[in-house]
C-alpha cells in the first residue's frame, strides 16, 4: 500500500493542476468574466474531494443560484447534491437532508442515474451517523449500486457502518475501497479507507497497523491538500491514549479542537469523548464528566446519536467512581436503553448485509454475463456453456442462502436470548444500586436536608422536568410491578385517571423520559412479555394467539407486525428456530 501515491497518482495530479491553472488564469482574463458552469460543478467536485467542506458549500451555493437563474435542472441537482454533502459533515444535518433529498427529486425526474446514485448514497451516510438507523442506510447504499457502478463509495460508506457499529469484520470492506482506489487512481476513495482502516486497526488493539495506516494517509493528506488532516491526528490521539500517553493525547485533542469545531464538528463528540476518558483514566471524574456533558451536547446539537451510549456509560461509571451511585442510575438507565435500541438495529443489519451481499454478487453477475454476451455473440456454444454456469451458480446460491438463512434465524434467536438474559442483569444491578442509594440517603444525609436543594443546584434542573420524571416513574412501577399493559382494553384515559393527570401531561412524561409516544410505549412493554414467553421451551407448545394475549395485545395483526420489525423473523419462525436449537 505505501508506494501506491507514487505509482498511481499522475494522472489524478495533471488534472487537478490543470483545473487550479485553468481557474487562474480565468480569474485574471477577465476580472468580471464568470466561471463556466460546468467548471463551478468541477471545482465543487474538486473541493469535495479534497474534503473542505467550507469551500465545498461555498462554491455550490454559487453553483445553486446560477443553475435556478438558468432555468438549468441537470446542474441545479448536482448543486444540491454537492450542498447537501457539506452541510452534513459541517454538522447541519437538518439542511443537508433537504438538499440531499432535492438532489434525488431531481435526479428521479431527470432521469440521471448517476446523481440519483450519489444522492442516495450520501442519504445512507445521513441515515447511520445521524439516526443511527443502519437498517434503512444499506437500503439507500443498495439502491445506490442499482444506479450505476459505485463499488469506491458503497464499499467506505460500508466500511463506515461498521466503525459505528463497532464491528471489525467491515474491515474488508475498507480494503476493498482502498484497492478500488488503487485500480481507478481515485485518491479520495484511497485516502478514505487509510483512515478506515487505522480506525479499524485502533477497535482491535493493533497499536503496530495503526500508525502505518496514518503515516500513508498524512502523505496523501500533504500531496494532494486535504483538509482533514485534523481527523488524523485525532487518531493518532487515540493510538497515544491506548499506548497509556495520556498526557500526550490530551495535548493533540486540545491542538485539533477548535479546528474539529470550527470545520468538522461531525467529529467533535467522539473528541471530547476521547479526552473524557482519558481523564477517567487519570481519576479526574469530576473533570471527565465536564467534557462529557459538552459531548453529550455536541451530539445533540449535530443530531448525531451514535456516540451517545458510550458517553452516557462513562458518565455512570464517573459517577458511580465518586459514590454517587444515586446520579449513576439515571445514566445508566439511558445507556441501556440506547444499547437495547442499537440492538434491535443490529439484527435488522445482519439481515439486509446478506441481502447487500447477494446483490454486490448478483450484480457482478450481471456485467460479467452482459461481457461475455458482446464478446461471443456468434459462437452458440460458448454463450450457452455460460448460461449453464450461470444456472448451476444460481442453484448453488439458492441452496447456500437457504442454509445462510437457518444459521441466521437461529442466531437471531440466541441474540434475544442474550438480551433477555442481560435485561435481567442490568435490572437486578439498578435494584441493587437504588437499595444501596437509599441506605446511604438514610444513614449519610441528615433528615432535615431536603433533597430538592440538591437537584436545585444541578445544571438545568426545572421543576417540570422533576413533575415528569416522578409522573413517569410511577407509570414505571406500574408497568413494571402491576403489569398494567396486560390488560388489552388499557386505554389512555384509564392510566390518566390512575395517575391523576391529563394527556398533555402524560403523553410530555412518556416522551421526556423514554423517546417514545404513549402506544410506542405500552406496546415495548407487551412486545417484551411476549418475546420472553416464546423465548421459554418449557411454553413451546402454547399457542402464539394466546401468548399474545396474555400480553396484552388484542390484535394479532398488531403482534405479528410488531415482532416482525423488532426481531426481523416472524413469530413462527422464530419458536421453529428455537426448537431446532435443542
């Protein structure tokens, strides 16, 4: 890999001074003279590439208004899309998501297919980072590759769903992108699986690959005038935290931080994460959560949610490293439900990385067939040996899918049962923690001390916020300890007067506190008992109707719709998957 830049690149290089010359001396011709059109889309490329997303966004603005003011379609959703990509790396997903979705529209009606495939492969981009919803990210990367041929980016937008999932085996997809970089002198899909790849390297501990990865990536970075060069050195950061030079990794996070703020802040909450813990290594809590609480808000303010279960875990184990373990349980509540989130979202991936993987192959098929076909059109024999091949290599792959998706079911299957064991882990752990927060209110804090000075003096603290949260908590307890949603004629009025309040209020406690609406929430709980009673052998031979009534659900449509997005199999499926595993 490390002498591909000097090998590979010429052509790369001609053209991109070629455009700085050419935009030089068009610049000097004439002081009033206005770029082409078609040289402003280059230049938007160009700096895209480059990965200044500052004059990224500048340049397709310019290229907006121009193409609206020439009535030009074709241009107005190259711009939108170039706009869009800025946007969400600079933080404002909210604007790169309109443009990116204009992009499409006008892909669609114009019928480009080549923009329509970069549009929706920026929306898989969107889609992970920001919703972290990797289900519905695959499935704009699928579409993408239906466009046309995109092997560079579907193969690091897949490298990058990995790094957010924290699973090393997406490292062959950044080899993957590296080499397609290689083979068609596209640097940015090579400088992009560098980086990939040194972060992959840092997941598994390889603290050797790392810093191999980053020397290759900083040439490119110098040669060619990338501007993220910032991001390197966060990971250089990391590699010294792992090495235990913390005082060494602090000092590069506080050097990259305003430029990390300034011009990329997609990376700031993973940065002050990273110094975070580094002050949890040092001892320094009280610090750590500081810069934690400014990561939390940093996600926030990018509307990027991948982050946030680790920052919350750290924030708990802080906090429960000083003795307040009363302060650590609200944490570590949002931490597992985050973690429960992700994991629901994990089994929808490994179904739709199968399907992902079977299309890649169907469509290799496709273009080795349509070669072939040009090739030998008026030899009979060759074209039929293939269709034979073709034929059998169908059959193979229908069989092999068919095993694939047994494996699969069953290991969904033993994914829930984890979860249902860790459930009740994490459960008896916050009893514990409540138990031993209230024996320490009890024989520590004076009994005339009322504990609402203490939330008084908690940044941010109101008084809604506390009627919600103990509104919330005794729905809690009820759910929880009365099973009040096994009853399927529960209806909203009914939990309003057992809790003596009115929908706003009931609808704002369950949204505050959970993320979810009031339905969302009654049926998280019916779908909960449910998956547990399939998830018993010793109830295998109990009808599904009527364990779905016992949980209260009084719609079978209901159940089955619900198990299905949630587990990825349907209830049947899943009770045949759990027999066969004995």
């Amino acid at each position: 890999m490390s002498n591909f830049v000097e090998r590979r690149n010429c052509i790369m290089k001609f053209r991109l001074t070629l455009l700085m010359i050419l935009t030089i001396c068009m610049g000097g011709w004439c002081e009033n003279t206005e770029l082409n059109i078609g040289e402003l889309r280059q230049m938007c490329s160009y700096s895209l590439k480059k990965r200044d997303f500052h004059k990224t966004r500048e340049l397709a603005s310019s290229l907006r208004e121009r193409s609206i003011r020439d009535r030009n379609d074709r241009m107005l959703g190259n711009a939108d899309f170039y706009l869009g990509s800025a946007e969400l790396f600079l933080g404002d997903s909210e604007a790169g998501l309109y443009h990116l979705n204009e992009a499409r529209d006008i892909a669609e009606k114009t019928n480009n297919d080549t923009l329509l495939g970069k549009a929706l492969n920026c929306l898989g981009i969107y889609e992970a980072n920001v919703n972290s919803n990797y289900y519905l990210a695959q499935h704009y990367l699928l579409q993408s590759l239906e466009c046309y041929d995109m092997e560079g980016s579907a193969s690091t937008n897949l490298a990058q769903i990995a790094l957010l999932q924290n699973d090393t085996s997406g490292m062959h997809y950044a080899r993957r992108a590296y080499e397609y970089g290689v083979k068609s002198n596209e640097i940015h899909y090579s400088y992009s699986a560098l980086i990939a790849l040194a972060e992959f390297a840092i997941m598994k501990g390889d603290l050797e690959a790392a810093p191999s990865y980053l020397e290759q990536s900083k040439k490119i970075a110098a040669e060619y005038g990338y501007e993220d060069t910032a991001h390197i050195k966060f990971l250089e950061a990391k590699v010294l935290a792992l090495s235990g030079e913390i005082v060494e990794s602090n000092s590069i996070i506080n050097e990259i931080r305003p430029t990390i703020e300034s011009k990329f802040p997609i990376y700031l909450p993973d940065l002050l994460y990273l110094m975070g813990d580094n002050y949890n290594k040092e001892g320094k809590y009280t610090e750590s959560n500081a810069i934690l609480t400014e990561a939390v808000r940093a996600a926030e303010s990018n509307s990027s949610t991948t982050s946030l279960g680790k920052i919350y875990r750290l924030i708990a184990d802080n906090y429960s490293a000083m003795g307040l373990d009363n302060r650590a349980i609200p944490y570590m509540r949002q931490a597992f439900d985050f973690s429960e989130m992700i994991g629901q979202t994990d089994r929808q991936r490994m179904i739709n990385e199968r399907k992902l993987t079977l299309d890649v192959i169907h469509q290799e098929q496709k273009r080795q067939l349509a070669e072939e076909k040009a090739r030998y059109t008026s030899r009979l024999s060759i074209f039929l040996g293939l269709l034979l091949l073709l034929a059998t290599t169908t059959i193979i792959i229908v069989i092999t899918n068919l095993r694939r998706r047994n494996r699969l079911y069953r290991h969904i299957v033993q994914q829930n049962l984890e979860m249902l064991d860790n459930e009740e882990k994490y459960k008896a752990r916050i009893r514990d923690l409540e138990s031993l927060s209230s024996r320490m209110v009890e024989n520590v804090i004076p009994a005339d001390t009322p504990d609402e000075e203490e939330k008084k003096e908690t940044p941010g603290y109101t008084m809604a916020e506390e009627k919600s949260k103990r509104l919330f908590d005794v729905l809690q307890t009820l759910m929880e300890e009365e099973h009040l949603y096994r009853n399927p004629q529960l209806t909203r009025d009914t939990v309003m007067e057992m809790l003596k309040t009115n929908s706003t209020y009931l609808a704002q406690a369950i949204k505050d506190n959970s993320g979810m609406n009031y339905s969302q929430y009654i049926n998280s709980f019916r779908m909960r008992e449910a998956l547990k009673a399939l998830s018993d052998r010793t109830r295998i031979e109990v009808p599904i109707k009527d364990i779905a009534v016992e949980a209260g659900f009084n719609s079978l449509t209901t159940f089955y719709k619900l198990f299905q997005q949630v587990t990825g199999i349907s209830p049947a499926a899943y009770r045949r998957s759990l027999a066969s595993m004995g």
